[in-house]
C-alpha cells in the first residue's frame, strides 16, 4: 500500500466514507465485510467494485487522501469481457 498512514474521504454515489488507517487496512485485506456510507450498510464489495473518477491528497495535510467514486457501467464491463 502507498499510502498506509492515510485517511480516505471517499465520495461515492451513495454519500461519503471516511476510512481510517486501520479501516483501509482491514478493506484490503478482505477483514472488513461491510462499511457504513450516510447511514446505510453496504457490503465491502460494493465499494471496491466502484470506479476512481479522481482523488488528491490534501494540501495541508498529506495524510487526508480524497477520492471520488462513480460505480461501474455494469453494461461495458460485460462488453469488455465478452
């Protein structure tokens, strides 16, 4: 991992997430099985399955790492793989 002192503010389609050293760490490595996004419960899956649209480090702090998210056109990814 690149980064593994970062904390990620990830802005998905659903809302935001704000993941912790330790909460990426466990995503990662498959121990964290569900995340908590604007009060909602998603399975870990459906937040790795989404798609990077862009991300920067913060300015002033090098460690808050932000992301933006869209989920993937189930439709090209089926036609890229057939």
């Amino acid at each position: 991992m690149r980064n593994p002192n970062s904390t990620f503010e990830i802005l998905t389609p659903e809302g935001s997430i704000r993941l912790t050293p330790e909460n990426t760490k466990g995503l990662l490595c498959g121990q964290m099985k569900f995340v908590r996004i604007e009060g909602t419960i998603y399975s870990a899956e459906e937040l790795l399955d989404q798609e990077i649209e862009g991300s920067q480090t913060d300015l002033f702090n090098p460690n808050l790492v932000r992301i933006k998210t869209e989920e993937v056109d189930q439709e090209i990814f089926h036609t890229f793989l057939d």
